[in-house]
C-alpha cells in the first residue's frame, strides 16, 4: 500500500471515528494538532542543543547519573533556574532593579500564578519553559537575520 493509499485509509478511519461524536472528534482534532507539533519539536535546534549539552555535562564534565544522585536537595533544579533567570534577575539585590523583594516576585509577572503539582510535573513545565524560550529565541534571531 502506497504511502498516499495510507494516508487515505487514516483519513476515513478518522472521519468514521467523528461521525456524530463531537466530543471525540475535537480529541482527536487536538491529538492531530499535537502530533505535527510533536514533530516539530523533536526536530527543534533547541531540542538537539538541549540533548548536546546534557551529553556534554555526561562525557566531559563527568556529571553522570551517579554524580547527579549525591545532589538529593534539589540543587540541579535551582542550578538550571539561576541559569534560566532574567539577566536582569541576576542581580543578587533584585529589588534595587525594580523586580520585587524576592526571587519568585523577580521572575513572574504579577498576573500569573503557578499552578504546581508534583515535583516532577513542575520539572517537566519548567523544561517545557525553557525550551519555548530556546525557541522564542532561535526565532526572534532568524527574524533577524533575514531582515539583513
């Protein structure tokens, strides 16, 4: 079966699946939508970039699985936030540069409130933060690269 006869076939089961189910089928719209995003994101630079560095911290630097258990209070977590923080933020005296009294006023805008849950769905926000930024920022650059 050709690749077209495929996505043909995938097509009708999908429709078939709608038919007369909405709720199902704005899941399905969704899981549709998330795939090609999905796609998107594994071919990403910042992804690949993500993945390069943390093989570098393995091989070169020798911060292994191994080495990262002995950090049991949660340092590799506030190491990636000092990096991840507003350059502005970095200023151990943030509230002389307008950015509040502590570090959580310092990074967050004052109409957004954090929605935790577990520590490690925290962890997979914050990931998925700092590599919406590393996007925002490959982007904003080849805006302006190609503006020149």
């Amino acid at each position: 079966m050709s690749n077209s006869d495929q996505v043909r076939q995938l097509q009708t089961q999908i429709d078939e699946l709608t038919e007369g189910r909405d709720r199902d089928a704005k899941l399905i719209r969704v899981l549709s939508n998330g795939q090609a995003y999905f796609l998107h994101t594994l071919t990403a630079p910042g992804l690949a970039d993500v993945i390069r560095e943390r093989i570098e911290q393995i091989g070169m630097h020798g911060y292994s699985a191994e080495h990262d258990a002995d950090h049991a209070c949660d340092e590799l977590a506030a190491f990636a936030a000092v990096y991840a923080m507003p350059e502005a933020c970095r200023d151990w005296d943030a509230r002389s540069s307008g950015y509040g009294s502590n570090l959580l006023e310092a990074m967050t805008p004052e109409d957004w409130t954090p929605k935790f849950g577990s520590r490690r769905s925290d962890l997979v926000k914050a990931a998925a933060f700092l590599l919406a930024e590393i996007d925002r920022l490959d982007a904003m650059e080849k805006e302006h690269d190609s503006t020149y």
